[in-house]
C-alpha cells in the first residue's frame, strides 16, 4: 500500500535534488511537515469520544493554526497532556514510541539527534540534543528550523549544502521506524523512490 500524496513529495524532493541545494531545502522542509502533519492527524484519529470533547478542541487548534509551531504544541498535549488518556488503547504503541525517552543507538535519537543539528547550524543559541530525549524534541526543534528558515529571510547556501543530508536523513529516519507512519506505507514509498532514483 503507497500513500499517493507521500509519494508525490518524495518524487518532488527527488526532482528538486537535481535542481539546486535551495530547492531540495524547500522539498524537503515541504517532506518534513507532512511528516509532522501526518503524525498529528494520525493521533487526533485515535482520540475516543468523551463527554469533554477533547478531539473536537484538538482540531479547533489545528484548523486555526497559523504555523508547524502549533502542530508540535498540540502533540505534546495528546502525548503527555490530559487528551491523553484518551488515546485508543490501539495507538499506545505509537504514543509510547513518541514519548519514550531513547538514548544513542536508537531511531528516536538519531532522527532527533540529526533534525538538531540542522537548527544549529542557523541557530547557535539551540540547545544540544539531551542524553535521552523523546520524539516531542523532533517536532519542537523542526518547527524551530522552520521558522528560523523558512519563516526569516534566506539562508546562504553553503549552509544548506550541510543541512540537506542532515534533514533528508532525520525525517527518513522518523518515517522509516514510526509505526504509525508505516501503517500509510511510509517505508515502502521511501523504499521505492530511493531504488528508482
């Protein structure tokens, strides 16, 4: 099973490598959000019905969010805030791969580790990645990255040139072990593109 709108992004991050390191940048910055996108709808799906309503004001904040910043404050809340308990028994694995803190040697910390350095490189003042941090670090320092590059003037492309590899691997990374994202076929898609390519 391939997600086609997943599929798309990974032949356009695909077409824009060839292009320029600018526009790789934007693909996958493009990649990366619907990651968390993608990570965030699937939780909200696996909020039960309760009589406060929890998944109805989960979506009032998405639907009027005005950036990724928004995303990752409104996963810690259904990780670790009081939506969630009520995650369907089903998505605890996925909420326990998002919440576990996992140190060196793990796919939480390398994808973790990589999306760090990547806003260090335009934010020296972003603290280093903890000994064992969980995946909520992932979405706070993308949204970081994003807003430090994306959101605030350009950045020179000797330093995209060194942020590329590092993003690319960081969110393959992510995408490649998260349960929930390889229930849409995250793997098979990343599989796919990369030994067409």
């Amino acid at each position: 099973m391939t997600f086609l709108p997943l599929e798309r992004m990974l032949t356009r991050v695909e077409a824009d490598r060839a292009d320029s390191d600018i526009a790789l940048f934007s693909a996958l910055m493009y990649l990366g959000e619907m990651t968390a996108k993608l990570t965030v709808s699937g939780l909200v799906a696996a909020i039960e019905d309760d009589r406060d309503r929890s998944r109805y004001a989960v979506l009032h904040k998405l639907v009027r969010a005005d950036g990724i910043g928004s995303w990752a404050e409104t996963i810690d809340e259904m990780l670790q805030g009081p939506t969630s308990q009520h995650l369907l028994t089903a998505a605890r694995m996925e909420q326990r791969e998002l919440t576990e803190r996992s140190g060196a040697g793990t796919w939480q910390y390398e994808a973790i580790s990589m999306m760090n350095q990547c806003l260090r490189l335009v934010d020296h003042s972003a603290e280093t990645t903890p000994a064992k941090p969980d995946m909520r670090r992932w979405f706070q320092d993308f949204a970081r990255l994003r807003n430090k590059t994306r959101g605030h003037g350009a950045t020179p492309t000797d330093l995209l040139s060194q942020i590329c590899p590092l993003l690319e691997q960081s969110i393959k990374s992510f995408g490649a072990n998260h349960n929930l994202l390889n229930e849409i076929g995250y793997t098979s898609t990343a599989t796919c593109r990369e030994s067409s390519a």
